[in-house]
C-alpha cells in the first residue's frame, strides 16, 4: 500500500469518525437539556414565579418597557420586540430551571439594549441565512444537471450553492455566541434579582450549559446536512 492510499483511508476513516461524532452531539443534546432542565425543576429558587421576575428585572434594568405574555409549548420561550414569551411551564414556575430560561430571554434584552446594531445585524443575517437555505439543495442539484451540457454554468452554480453553504454555518456560529453572550447576562440577572445561593447559580448555569449544547448541534447538523443522515436539510 503506498503513501498516497494510506492518506486517502486514512481521511476516510476521519471523515467517518466525525460524522459519528457529530451525529451523537446532535442526538443527544436534545434529550441532555430535558434531562437537565427536569433534574433542577425541583429546586425553588424563589417565591415568585417567572412572570413576576421580568416584571422585577423590567423595571430595574429597562425603565419598565419590557413585557412578558405566556405561549404554547414546552420550551418555547423567546424575546422580540422588547417582549419576553415564555411557555407555561416556565412562566408559572418558581424553580431553577425556569429562571434560568427566563433570565436567558431577558439576556436577549440586554442584548438589544446594549449593542442594537450589533442585534439588528444578527437578526438580518438570521433572517437571510434562513430564506437563503431553502435554495441550497435545488441548486445543487441544478448545477449537477448542468455538468451534463455546460460544464462552466456548472461551476458557477455549484459554488452558488456552496457559497449559501457556508454562509449559513457563519450564521450558525454566530448564533452560538449570541447564545453564550445570553446565558452571561442571565447568571448575572440571576445574582442581582434574586437570592439564589452559589449551589444555586451552578445548577442554573448547567442548565444555561445543556441549552448551548443543543445550538451547537444545531450547528453539526447543519454541517452534517450533505449526509442527508440529519433530520431535514435545513439550516434552521
């Protein structure tokens, strides 16, 4: 066997193996947070429920203009337009997983506060990165049709496709470090709107961690989409 197959086998075997990497982060993160978040609902961390958190955390960090509406399903929560949704097992909630999801949203808002150009950035990249995925594969497959009768228009497409490709992993990334830049804030909400002991803070923070971890299969999955062993060829 010569040193150009050992090198071909040998990117194969890598290859393979990051798959199956990719494949169980991306399979067990989901299941690790509902684990994590149901580990830590039974610990109270204050008398109050989540709804009545925002309402404290509103108008002690943005002069009252943040609002709170509870949503359907089960960890649904999210923040727009100076709006923190949560769903109804968080809102009505008191315990340690709760707060932290809530206090994850209003990290959102300070988010949006702190660096709007930033936020409207991200939201913009969001937004086409999403619409752009839907294109990917027709145009794959389209260039692949077009090597049958002009190898040139091929090339062109393909990159396309390649090109809205990556551009849809950036936006994966970012994402991630929007996520993490959140789940800071919320620890620190969490220290200041509440009296949550440092066994407390630890258990919020684990799962703030669980949650990143499904961001960050998200973004495998993504990079796994061209196996077609991922659930749906889609960015988002």
């Amino acid at each position: 066997m010569n040193i150009l197959n050992i090198v071909l086998y040998s990117l194969i075997i890598i290859v393979i193996l990051l798959i199956v990497i990719g494949l169980a982060i991306a399979n067990y993160a989901g299941k690790n947070l509902i684990t994590i978040y149901d580990e830590n609902s039974n610990v109270i961390i204050d008398f109050y429920d989540t709804l009545n958190f925002v309402k404290l955390v509103s108008n002690g960090e943005f002069n009252g203009e943040i609002k709170s509406k509870v949503i359907d399903g089960i960890l649904t929560d999210n923040y727009y337009n100076k709006t923190i949704s949560l769903s109804q097992n968080v809102a009505y909630a008191n315990n340690v997983s709760a707060y932290a999801v809530c206090a994850h949203e209003l990290g959102h808002a300070m988010q949006y506060r702190d660096n709007p150009k930033k936020m409207k950035k991200f939201l913009l990249t969001q937004i086409a990165s999403r619409i752009l995925s839907k294109f990917t594969l027709p145009i794959f497959l389209f260039g692949i049709v077009c090597i049958f009768f002009n190898i040139i228009l091929a090339v062109c497409v393909l990159g396309l496709s390649v090109l809205i490709f990556l551009t849809g992993l950036i936006a994966k990334l970012s994402t991630i470090e929007i996520e993490k830049e959140a789940s800071q804030n919320a620890l620190m909400l969490l220290k200041k709107y509440t009296d949550c002991d440092e066994s407390m803070i630890k258990r919020a923070k684990k799962v703030l961690s669980a949650a990143k971890l499904t961001y960050i299969a998200s973004f495998l999955k993504s990079v796994l989409a061209w196996t077609m062993l991922v659930n749906k060829y889609d960015f988002y």
